[in-house]
C-alpha cells in the first residue's frame, strides 16, 4: 500500500525539533505495520493570496469586504478558516486582509483539498411596479426559521 498526504501543524508545534509517527490499524491491535520509505518534511507558512481554479462568476459577486470560508482539510469542523477579502486582481486572484494557513489544494492532495466560500452577499430584492392604485404593494421577504440563538440583520 502506497499512502501519501499533508498534515498542518498548529503554530505551537511547527518549530520541533523531532517529530514521531504513531500507526494504528483500526480494528486490529495485533497488526504489525512496518515502514519502507517515510518521509516528512514542514510546508508551512501562511498565505494572503489565494489563486482559485474556477474563477466563475468572482468578479461579478464577490467584493472587498466580503467574507470566506475557507474549509476544514481535516475531519476536524474547528480547521476551518474565515478571511475577509481586501481586493481580487483581474485574474480572478483573491488578496486576503489577514494572512491564514496554506490551504491543501487539489494538487497538494485531491482527497482533503479545501474549498472556498462566500459568506457575504450583496442582495438586491425589487419588486415589480405594476400596482398604480398601491405604490407600496410589492415584495417582502420573510425569515421562516433561523436556529437560536442566530441574529439576522437586514440593512438597506
């Protein structure tokens, strides 16, 4: 069996000076595992540019000042990582205000690769004007359920 894969370590963790690798075979404690060829060496750093492979529609919905989720490349939910945009260049290429860690990408390894989110949006509700006699008859918006205890705003 071949197994290859990325692993970030915390920031406590990244100046170690040795590291060890504990296996285990889930579901068998008397497996004997042994190791032909390993090998670690730290990729770290952090990022405040992130070029993403399908730039679709970025320019036209995602802006300064916007929020993204950057997901978990681990099992763990608490990995994940939420960046505010500071501007996006005309490849499509997202500048970051904050730096975060170095996402997994598909090259890296495309079974934990991340994905990228937006978590703001600008929406414009309008309604249609076709009521002469009520000018003020048109669209609404109704929240029906928002889990406790999550406060919605509306600005506009």
């Amino acid at each position: 069996v071949h197994c290859t894969g990325k692993i970030r370590l915390t920031d406590g963790l990244q100046g170690g000076s040795k590291a060890s690798v504990v296996t285990r075979v889930l579901g068998d404690d008397t497996a004997d595992v042994d190791f032909a060829d390993l090998s670690l060496s730290y990729q770290g750093g952090s990022v405040s540019k992130l070029k993403l492979s399908d730039t679709a529609g970025i320019s036209d919905c995602w802006f300064k000042g916007g929020e993204i989720l950057i997901t978990s490349h681990t099992t763990q939910f608490d990995d994940a990582q939420v960046a505010t945009i500071s501007s996006i260049d005309a490849d499509g290429s997202i500048i970051l205000e904050e730096r975060i860690h170095n996402p997994i990408t598909v090259e890296d390894d495309p079974h934990t690769a991340v994905e990228v989110a937006l978590l703001s949006r600008n929406i414009r509700f309008s309604a249609a004007e076709d009521d002469p006699e009520n000018p003020l008859h048109g669209g609404h918006v109704i929240i029906m359920h928002t889990s406790a205890p999550a406060t919605q705003y509306i600005v506009g």
